[in-house]
C-alpha cells in the first residue's frame, strides 16, 4: 500500500462514560455524560478487528509512513488507525505536531546523576508544548462537525495555565472560517512569553483572579449554559491527539519498551491518561510486547494525585487540594478533571501487567533538575524538570534501578518557563515557592564596559578595551 495514501478503514467512535458506562454517538461534541456528569473516552467499537491485522503489519505500515508525502499522515495521524479512525482527509489540522525527538542524557549529565534517561523534547511542537497534539485531534474534529453541520460560526473555550490557551489559539487562527477562540487564563499565574501566545495567535483572552482551577469552573458552566467547543481535555478528541506521544515513544525504541520507564508530570492528568490508553491499545494489539513501567510526578505544592495513589489501596480517596505556587506552573493544579480517566485506565493497566506509580517531588528539587538538565545541552521546561526530579526521588525509593531507562516528558519548551530560570539566577523566588539557587548552577551576564566608560573611548580603544576585558573575564591567554 502507498503511504501517501489516506487509510480507508473507518471505525466506529462512541463516548464512553468513565463513571457509569453511557454510550453517546460522537454526532455531537459532548464533554460529560448527560446521566451522571461523568467524563468521556472515545472508544473505537470495532477495535477487535484490529487484531486480524498481525501486529508486525501495524508496525511495518506506521514505520512506513515516516516517508509519507501526504501532509495529513506526517503529524501526529502516523498512526490514524489508533487514534480517531472517523475522520477524512480533508478535515485534518497539520500544523507540524508531533514526530518530536527523545535525546538521550549527555554522558556528563547521565554520569553525573546516576541515572540513564532521555527527554522527548514535547517543546519542539509548533506551539512549543504537547497540547499541540491534543489540538490537531480537537481541531480535525471540530472541522468535520463545522462541515457536516454547515456551521458558519464556532467559538471555541479553554481555561489553561498557559499551554492549551496558545494551542488553541494558534489552531483555531490557522483554521479560521468561523472558528475564533477565547482562552480564560488566571490572572498573573501564567508566563509572560506563555500569555504572548494567545494574543499573537489574536485570541480573545480573558483573566480571572484565582488559580486554574476558578478559571475551569467558568469554563464548565460556560459549556452546559452556552454554545461553545470547549477545548480542554475534558474534550476526549484531545486524549485520542495526545496518544500518540505513546505512539512515537514506542516507535522511537523500534516498537519494544520492555524495561523501560516512562516519566510523565501530571497536572489536569489529560496527558498521563493519553498515554497510558495509547500504551494500552498497542499492547492489545500486540505492537508493544510488554508494558512500559509508568510513573506520574507531582510537586508537593500541587499533589492530589500523588496523595490518592500513596495511600494503601483500601484507604484510598480521592480529594482535591489548595494549590501553592509552583514553579510546575503549568501542572499546578488542585482538582484534575482527568482523575477519573486515570482511575480506570491505571486499573486496566495493572490488570495488563503495567506498573504505574505516582512520585512527588519538592518545587527545590524540579528547579535544580531543570537548570542541571539545561547545562548539558537539554531544553526542559520546569515540568521536563519535574519529571527529572521524579525520576531521581524513584532512584532514592529504590523504585529504579541503575540500569533502567527512562524516557522523561519534557512538555514545554524552556523558553516559555525563562522567568523562573531568571529567579533562580538571581537568587530572587518569592519565600512562597520556597527554592532558592545552588551557587554552582547560577549563570549571571556581566557588563564588560559601563555606558559611561564606552562614550569616553573613540572605536578602536572600545574595541581594544572591550576585548581586553573579555579576555580577562573568560581566562584567555595571549597569543
Ligand atoms: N506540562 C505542561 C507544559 C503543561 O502545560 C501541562 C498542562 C502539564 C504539563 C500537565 O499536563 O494537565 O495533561 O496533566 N497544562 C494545561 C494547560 C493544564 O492549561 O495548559 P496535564
């Protein structure tokens, strides 16, 4: 078969509610199960037959794709058939999502902490954070149902502590024909290059005092009173998008993640519940032999998830948190609306032989864990931090072992997280976060020539006077 070619086989997609089983026909965009308020997941009903196709097929077609010319098989739809298996060509969003690379610890970092990993650099996405894949799912979705409904106007919703808002944004702007976006951010609790974002992407963005979990609340009564796409990740077709970073991990290591780890931060738990429902259906049908081991991070400033999977199973209960500020400030939140996904699909994933756990971590340790990482070459944000951090705190539990290897989510670009880099260098976090720097990790610039001492010397003694002092500032030697 061609891999230009747009697959023919169609599947049949329902919402499946998490908490009392419901089935709804995905005709409509829902977000909660219309009988008991529950969350949704997409399930293809005729998934079984899948597995008429030997496994080594799957994988022979998706490692085929990569060569695709077709633009909408190059992103995160590689793999069309796991994912949302109703969509036509003409509907998918490429931005240039997905296919993002895992880059392995440099040796020196690798020696220095003891540990073998590799970050999959999700801050190489066109809005330099994961949410991309979620969107290009939501989108495409969104775009068949604008088509078959004849819609000529749709606006779309999110709240966000800073990522899914410039996803949606830049998605809803590319696509346009009707499609406009609002985001609802809390006010001051989201970067400054973060709230470029929406505003470039030219976005209604709109604040509200409180943290993300005021701005969902808004966002979910929103969606039941009015006429709005609610684009968080209580929109299942996001979880089916973000799968696919399971997807290309799996294809990354030649379709085998026996012994390996996967360290995922978690937040809202959208991504932890793409992936491990990725995962799943791979090993289902058989595409990955084993499971790989699946650890969430939390900070302690945010960690209801963390809190619920630390108790023993029978005393388990599950209540949210009141935030504290965090430099994970884009997972920090205190009621993850994906909890109940996580729930069931841990259960699943147990059942299947997985092991999952959940690591948390002090906001100290995720700082020094991202500039550490970002001294040998790596492009973490503070949640890629976190999960370094998550990963070390397992090595000192003794949930990982020296030779195991890691694969750790680095979610965001480091640029979008600058400001807290800042605050570290400066020594300067608030008591709140309670971090403060290593000197051996600070990087500070310094002025070679005062502005007042360049207007005293004529070009050639600036240019003599300011190499000089460059040269003595980094040691050199004369020739
Ligand atoms: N890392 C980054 C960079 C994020 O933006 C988020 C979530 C997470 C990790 C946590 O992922 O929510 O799926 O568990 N950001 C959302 C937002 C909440 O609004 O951008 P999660």
């Amino acid at each position: 078969m061609s891999t230009d070619a747009f697959p023919t086989r169609r599947g049949r997609m329902e919402y499946v509610c998490t908490q009392c089983g419901a089935r709804r026909g995905v005709e409509e965009l829902l977000y909660t199960c219309p009988e008991c308020g529950g969350v949704f997941l997409l399930e293809d009903l005729d998934f079984e037959s899948m597995k008429e196709t030997p496994a080594p097929v799957w994988r022979e077609l998706f490692d085929a794709r990569r060569a695709t010319r077709n633009t909408a098989l190059r992103g995160i739809f590689r793999f069309y058939e796991l994912m949302a298996p109703v969509l036509e060509q003409e509907d998918i969003v490429y931005l240039g999502e997905g296919d993002t690379p895992i880059i392995e610890a440099s040796p020196a970092l690798r020696d220095a902490l003891g540990v073998r990993f590799a970050f999959k650099n999700e801050g190489q996405n066109p809005s330099a954070s994961f949410k991309d894949r979620g969107m290009a799912g939501a989108f495409s979705y969104l775009r068949a149902l604008v088509r078959m409904h004849g819609w000529d106007e749709v606006l779309t919703i999110c709240a966000s502590t800073g990522d899914t808002s410039a996803a949606a944004a830049l998605y809803a702007s590319y696509v346009g024909g009707g499609i406009r976006s609002v985001v609802l951010l809390p006010h001051g609790k989201v970067t400054p290059q973060q709230l470029s974002q929406p505003l470039g992407s030219g976005a209604l963005v709109l604040e509200i005092p409180g943290v993300f979990d005021d701005c969902m609340k808004v966002v979910e009564y929103l969606a039941e009173h009015y006429r709005v796409a609610l684009l968080n990740s209580k929109n299942s077709w996001r979880i089916l998008g973000q799968e696919s970073y399971a997807y290309e991990c799996a294809q990354w290591y030649g379709w085998d993640l026996a012994g390996k780890s996967l360290f995922v931060p978690v937040g809202n738990a959208g991504n932890i519940t793409a992936i491990m429902s990725g995962l799943l259906k791979m090993h289902s049908l058989g595409i990955i032999e084993k499971l790989p081991r699946l650890f969430g991070v939390q900070s302690h400033h945010a960690d209801p998830v963390w809190r619920y999977y630390s108790r023993p199973e029978a005393e388990r209960r599950y209540e949210p948190v009141k935030v504290q500020a965090s430099v994970a400030q884009a997972a920090m939140i205190g009621n993850p609306v994906s909890f109940p996904r996580v729930k069931k699909l841990v259960a699943r994933y147990t059942a299947a032989g997985g092991d999952f756990n959940m690591v948390q971590v002090t906001e100290q340790a995720i700082m020094d864990a991202m500039i550490i990482a970002n001294r040998h070459g790596h492009i973490a944000c503070t949640q890629g931090g976190e999960c370094l951090a998550g990963l070390l705190r397992a090595r000192e539990l003794g949930l990982i072992d020296k030779s195991d290897f890691s694969i750790l989510d680095a979610t965001a670009h480091a640029l979008k997280f600058s400001g807290f880099q800042n605050m570290y260098m400066e020594d300067s976090f608030p008591p709140e976060f309670g971090v403060k720097a290593r000197p051996e990790l600070v990087c500070a610039p310094r002025l070679l020539l005062s502005p007042e001492r360049r207007a005293m010397l004529d070009e050639t003694a600036f240019t003599a006077e300011a190499a000089g002092e460059l040269a003595r500032a980094a040691g050199l030697k004369s020739r």
